[in-house]
C-alpha cells in the first residue's frame, strides 16, 4: 500500500503543476524578411504553418512582411522561421508615419521602409530626443502658425 499511494501522490502532484503553468495569450507577431519569389513566400510559410499554437499565416511579399497570429512566443517564432528558411529575419521594425511627431528625423526616415511607414524609434530612448517635439518648440512653431488665433500678425 505504501508504494502504491506514494505513486498516486506523485502522479497527482505532477497534474496540479501541469495547471499552474502559464497560460498563453493570444498574439499578433510581425516578423521581416525578405522574399524574392513564390518559392522563397511558401518556404517562410511552411516554416511557421506547423508550429504549435498557430491559428492563421498571411505574407505579404511587397512589404517582406510576416503575420504570425496565435498563441506563440514571439522570439520562438522568429528563431523557428531563421532556422527553417535560412534567411535573415527581424521583428517589424516599422510603424506608420502618422505615429511619429518627426518622421523625417535622422532616426526615424528610413529609405528601406514601406511606403507610409517609419522606424520604430518612439520606444528608443536615444533616437527619440530627435523624433519627439518639445514643449518650447511646440510653443514657438505654433506662435507663427496660421491655425493659431492668437498668432502674431506681422506675418
């Protein structure tokens, strides 16, 4: 009887640990690579079609754009498509103009980007003193400017 309950009792602890853990959320990963041709497009396809957790693949050639939606890791899902196809890959570094207050800052204009699109560069702490506009420059664009009712009227 003793080894038979301790088997149980391990058994049982092992099922209450497998519901503790983690349960994952379900996420948008947008990963950059670059795809030449059809071949190259279902070699990245495939690469994440069979990961565990995947729910919908969608490429977008133009763009060398990759959208992973599931239940994943994003670093796994980067390191699983590096690994499968060979090619370089990163997250999506870019995020649409409209975003930034600069767009065409030294760190953010990117000649490479898509169309309507600039660097990430809001979260970067060093480019972003560049991208975002002061308090005082604010103040001194919109003193001249014509939307304003209390502009100065020389102009």
């Amino acid at each position: 009887m003793g080894v038979s309950e301790f088997v149980l009792a391990l058994l049982d602890s092992r099922k209450h640990k497998r519901n503790l853990r983690k349960h994952r959320q379900l996420q948008t990963v947008e990963i950059k690579i670059k795809m030449d041709c059809e071949g190259c497009e279902r070699k990245v396809k495939k690469s994440v079609d069979g990961m565990k957790g995947v729910n919908s693949v969608q490429i977008d050639p133009k763009l060398h754009k990759l959208t992973v939606v599931g239940y994943v890791e994003p670093k796994k899902v980067l390191k699983t498509v590096q690994n499968y196809t060979g090619k370089k890959a990163e997250m999506w570094p870019y995020i649409p103009y409209h975003m930034v207050a600069h767009p065409y800052a030294p760190g953010a204009y990117d000649k490479k980007a898509p169309r309507g699109y600039v660097r990430n560069v809001v979260d970067d702490p060093k480019a972003s003193s560049l991208v975002r506009a002061s308090s005082t420059e604010v103040r001194y664009s919109t003193a001249f400017s014509d939307e304003n009712p209390n502009a100065c009227s020389v102009m």
